[in-house]
C-alpha cells in the first residue's frame, strides 16, 4: 500500500514510490528533473511515525541532543523547559545562513527527494506531517529558495534550515502556483529535519546520473575515431583483456566491439597512440568510479542518518557521527579524477585527427585554399576545457575545517565535492563534443562510413545529418554546440 500525497498531480508517468530502503539514485533523479510525481510507501510512513512517537517518549527520561539541548559545542547545554517550545525554530533561524546565490530548481528538488526517502527509512524521530509537506511540494511546482553555500560535508544544515523555514511561513516558495498552507513545527522536528546530508546527496545523485551517460557516450566518439584513422582493433581483442579483467577495462573493450562490428582486421599500425591502444585501460577506470559512486548513493539515499537516532523498536537513541559523508566525498573525488584521465585521451585522439600520417588529409582537416585552418581551433578549445577539469578535479576531500569550538574537527568537503563534479561533466562534454566533430568530419572527407548494420552506423548517420557538412574556414562553435547534443543523444546507443 502507498500513501498518496493530496497535491500529487494526474500525470502521464508512472510515480516515484519513495520508500525508504530500496529508492535509487536513478529515481531521484527522474523526481529532480523530470517532475515526476512521488508516493510514500505506507510501510516507510509507519516507520516514520513510529519514530517520531518513541521521540516523544525518549525525551522523557534522557536528555536528547538537539530536541531537549543545544547543539554543536552547546551539546552540553540543557535548554529549560520555560524556552523549550521555541527552541526549534531558533535552531532554524540561527542555521539558516545559507550563503552565496541560490541553487537550481532541479538540485533542490533532488534535495528533497532524498530527505523525504531518509525520513520514510525511520530514524529521524520527526513528525509525518513534515515529510507530507516536502512530498507535496515535489508533487507541485514549488521548491524553497537555498543558498549554494554552507555545507562542509557534516551535515546540509543551512538548506535543510532553509527549507524548514519555508515550511512554515517565514521564507518563500520559488516556482509556480500558490503557496501551500504553512505547518508547524515543534521543538524536536527541527534539528530531525537538518541532520542530513539531502542536498549533497542530491546533487552527486544528479552528478552521478550524468557521468553514466557521458561515459557511455564516450565509447560511441571514441569509436568514430577508431574508423577515421584506421586504428587497430588489436587492442579490444577479448583475449587482451580476460588476461588483466579489471570490469570497466573489460567493459569498455566489448563496447567498443559491439560498436565498430567489425572482426579483428590486419593492423595499419604495429601499435597506435595511446588514445587508440590504451582505450579501455584508461577509461575503464571511470567506468568503475562512477559503478561505485552508484553503490555509496544507494546507501545514503536509503540511510537513516540523523544524529541522533531514534529506535523505535526500543524507545532507545543514539548520539552518532552517521552524518559524516566521508564516503561519498571521495568517491565523488575518485570520478572526477577518472573523468580527466578519459578527457585526456579524447584529446589526444583528437591530436591524431589532424595529423596527417593517421587520416591521408591534409593537416587540420583543412580543404579549399592553401593555408586554410581547417578545424585546428578546436584542439584549443579541447584543451581549454580540459584545463578546467584538471583544476576541478582537485580532491575536495584534501581539505579539512575545525568548527564549533573545536569540537567538530574533521570534515569530509562532499558538498564541495558534488558540486564539482556537476560542473566538470558540463565541461567534459565540451571536451568530447571537439573529437565528435573532427571524427565526422574526418570520415566525410575520407569517404568512410560504419558498417551498415552497426550501432556506430546509426550514430554517424545522426551525426551528419546535423553537423554542418561545409569543410570551408568558418566559425566552429556552433558544431560544438551541435556536438554537445549529439554526445547527450549517443548515451542510449
């Protein structure tokens, strides 16, 4: 059975069951940027109301941190019962310091997915009525405004106070429609609401969804210049790799197979440059990166994290460190760091695209008048792209933070790190959208095409139908752009 959320509008997609225990990255994406509608999966609401009743009783009989004490180096206070029903919203209104600009429609709405699936995995001790609120406004097109910056990877305290406040009257909603009616809140629902790392999880949930898709379109460019310079197919042979069969090494290899549908031929080349011979070595390790980065979202999205726990089965609580995203943090550090080395490699196919001694053509891919530059600007924008990759591919684990009087000295930066990982994809597909286009160009002006029949035929079929096929001087970037569309499209070959 299911609880269906009275804003949950008629759609024509199937709903997202957010349950607590077996909700994926996949589906908190769909909820983020395709608005689809969710539903809570009734045993998960029983569990958050069974949580949020033993919360009531716990306090009776032990000081509870948060809920009957202040927090962070305040943990030792008790708050006296005079001033114990609005130490909640003071908790929210201190943490609400969210900095900076405000974040994405999409990364909130990833935000809340994940908060309302922890609530629903019990633990939180919080109030059903909250997670009903944030469901329906998934199910709207309404999101709180949150600020970029405040989280160090310990916990989204700020947005999640942000939003806090947004749920009960005192900051606004963002998007279209009216605003719902506000809850209330009382004074344990606050830090319930806050210890969690949503926003965080959110965004490496979205950052995640993409890399698997720009990975996978990877293999489909990489292919294309296999054709373009008559690369050997040596090095994809199955036997290559069942010798050394680290998975995504292995992966890779029989994409690339499958792809090009050609059997092993005579080699051009003894051996190929290491864009070409060392594909699947280099880039099997993204492959399994973003594998695992997958596994860590599937247990923090399903986690019931918030410090501290409320066993309901019980009436027991426990004062915890599960709020620390130390896995998550690195690896999304270890994606970003296997995306440049794949990123790398593109470029230096795309380096041999406009040698002449791999493709027959003259240098650039150039054609009409002496001197014509042909597509050489391109290896600079490439590279320009790629340069900012390298920069953020730096570990944001690396950092630390000493707050809260010292009592909280360790930080994971998994927030840092999300966030750069949303940004160097954008930057990757720039990077692949470069080789696509001097590929296609490359096989044009040899007069080559895939074997009919294969997945790379469909490709370079789509390929040229929209890339400009004038090889004259002109302006590129507007190929790119066309590119940058084209690697989006190839993720489902």
């Amino acid at each position: 059975m299911h609880l269906d959320v009275s804003a949950a509008p008629t759609a024509a997609v199937d709903p997202v069951v957010l349950t607590g225990w077996s909700t994926t990255a996949a589906e908190v994406v769909r909820v983020a940027r395709g608005h689809v509608p969710v539903l809570l999966d009734e045993v998960g609401r029983q569990r958050l109301d069974a949580s949020w009743q033993a919360a009531q009783r716990v306090v009776l009989h032990r000081p509870v941190y948060g809920r009957t004490t202040g927090v962070g180096a305040n943990r030792m206070e008790v708050v006296d019962a005079e001033s114990l029903p609005e130490h909640g919203l003071r908790l929210l209104r201190s943490h609400a310091g969210g900095l900076g600009g405000l974040l994405t429609e999409e990364q909130v709405r990833a935000m809340l997915a994940v908060r309302v699936n922890q609530l629903l995995a019990g633990g939180a001790g919080l109030r059903p009525a909250v997670a009903e609120a944030l469901a329906a406004a998934l199910n709207s097109r309404l999101f709180p405004a949150v600020h970029e910056f405040g989280a160090i990877g310990t916990g989204d305290l700020t947005a999640l106070a942000e939003t806090g406040l947004t749920l009960i009257g005192e900051r606004p909603w963002l998007g279209e429609g009216p605003a719902p009616e506000p809850i209330t809140l009382d004074s344990g629902d606050a830090l319930a609401l806050m210890s969690s790392n949503a926003l965080t999880i959110g965004i490496a949930a979205l950052a995640w969804h993409e890399a698997h898709r720009l990975l996978s379109a990877t293999h489909v460019v990489t292919a294309l210049s296999f054709l373009a310079v008559d690369a050997s197919h040596e090095p994809l042979a199955e036997r290559v790799h069942a010798a050394r069969p680290h998975p995504g090494q292995v992966q890779t290899a029989a994409e690339l197979r499958r792809l090009l549908g050609d059997p092993l031929r005579p080699a051009a080349r003894i051996q190929d440059p290491f864009g070409y011979r060392c594909y699947p070595q280099v880039h099997g390790p993204a492959l399994d990166a973003a594998a695992d980065l997958g596994k860590v979202l599937g247990v923090e999205i399903n986690a019931a994290a918030e410090n501290p726990l409320i066993d309901a089965e019980n009436d027991a609580v426990y004062h915890h460190g599960g709020f620390h995203c130390a896995h998550l943090g690195q690896a999304l550090d270890r994606l970003r760091l296997s995306l440049l080395h794949t990123g790398q490699l593109s470029t230096a196919r795309l380096a041999s695209l406009v040698e002449p001694k791999f493709t027959g053509l003259r240098p650039f891919l150039a054609d009409g008048a002496s001197g014509s530059s042909g597509v050489m600007i391109l290896e600079y924008g490439a590279n320009s792209a790629l340069a900012d990759m390298r920069t953020l591919a730096e570990l944001a684990s690396l950092g630390n933070a000493v707050v809260s009087r010292g009592t909280e000295e360790h930080s994971s930066f998994a927030f840092q790190s999300a966030r750069q990982s949303l940004e160097t994809l954008a930057s990757f597909r720039l990077v692949l959208a470069c080789e696509l286009v001097a590929a296609v160009r490359a096989l044009r002006m040899r007069d080559l095409v895939p074997r009919p029949g294969t997945p790379l035929r469909r490709a370079y079929e789509l390929a040229a139908a929209r890339l400009n096929p004038s090889m004259t001087d002109r302006q590129l970037s507007p190929d790119v752009e066309a590119g940058a569309e084209l690697v989006e499209e190839f993720a489902d070959f």
